[in-house]
C-alpha cells in the first residue's frame, strides 16, 4: 500500500500513535504482558507477515507489467528522481550493491533505464530512465490506489502506521550508522 503523507502529518500521525499508547511504559507493559518469546509478541513477525502479504498482492498487479516488486520500488524512486547514481539510489531503496546492480542490468535488457559511467570517475554509474521506462509510470498509476484496498484499513490508521513504520526504519537506520 502506498500512502502519501507530508512530514507534517507524519509527526501527527506519530503523536497521536505516541498518545494512543500514552507513553513507552505503556507499550513496554503492553509487551510484557505476554510471553517475551510468544511469537504474537514479537513486531519482527508482524512485519514479516505483512511484508510477505503486500508483495504477494502486488504480484498480479506487476506481472503484466513485467515487473517485479523490486523493480516496481525502483522505478518508483527513478520517476522521483531520474538521472541519479547507483549508490544514491541503493540508500534510497535500502538495498546494497549484490542486489541493486544485477537487478539495474535486467531493467536495462528490458529497456527501462540506461547506466553510463561517469566520464570523470568510471566507478560512479548514472542510471537514467528510457521512453520505455517514463512511459510505464501512466501504467502504473493505478496501482497505488488497488493497493490501498486490499488492506481493509481505515485511511487514518493507514496513515499511522505508515508514519510509524517511516520512524521506526529512521529509528534502525539510524542505529546502523552509529555502529559504523
């Protein structure tokens, strides 16, 4: 499902979220109601599960198109922003260079992008959308809205939760580069 949300209504979605629970104490009482190892207890399975699901339900809207999932988010992020370099966009995907580089070669055989090495430094690569690859974003602008209705959530706890879930990956990428 994808929700568009300023960072406005993020921080409120994430307030209200916060004050639903009304404080930390709460949602670690919450959690320690139960067994710590109750697999019900566990968020990692939550958002396993549901991850699982939503690529699942995208299958059949991508199929056609003769994308994958993972090719989808990419051109969702190159129909932002086009013309960027490998490792730009990786950190915008969350994916490293094993699985980003051989996927960016498959869109490229099916003509939806062009990589070109800089002429200033041949180990930056550009990538850049094709005709073929702009044209598929009018293909894809449904998709979003199939998607929206398959959750069965109401669009305000659509919002919370994706203002939580935006936090929470700010939260553990954060955390990473503190240990670097």
């Amino acid at each position: 499902m994808i929700i568009c949300v300023s960072e406005s209504v993020k921080r409120t979605y994430c307030e209200q979220a916060r004050f639903a629970l009304k404080s930390q104490d709460m949602a670690e009482e919450i959690l320690d109601a139960g067994e710590p190892l109750n697999l019900d207890n566990q968020l990692c399975f939550a958002l396993y599960v549901c991850s699982k699901e939503v690529i699942r339900r995208y299958k059949p809207l991508l199929d056609p198109l003769g994308l994958t999932y993972t090719s989808y988010i990419t051109m969702l992020a190159l129909w932002e922003q086009d013309g960027v370099q490998v490792k730009d966009l990786g950190k915008r995907l969350f994916l490293d260079s094993g699985t980003l580089t051989p996927l960016l070669k498959k869109m490229e055989k099916e003509g939806l992008v062009n990589r070109k090495r800089s002429e200033s430094d041949e180990r930056t690569v550009f990538i850049s959308l094709t005709e073929k690859g702009r044209a598929l974003q009018k293909k894809c602008a449904g998709i979003p809205a199939k998607m929206a209705g398959c959750s069965r959530l109401e669009k305000d706890s659509a919002h919370i939760i994706l203002a939580c879930l935006h936090s929470l990956m700010k939260g553990l990428t954060m955390k990473d580069d503190e240990e670097k």
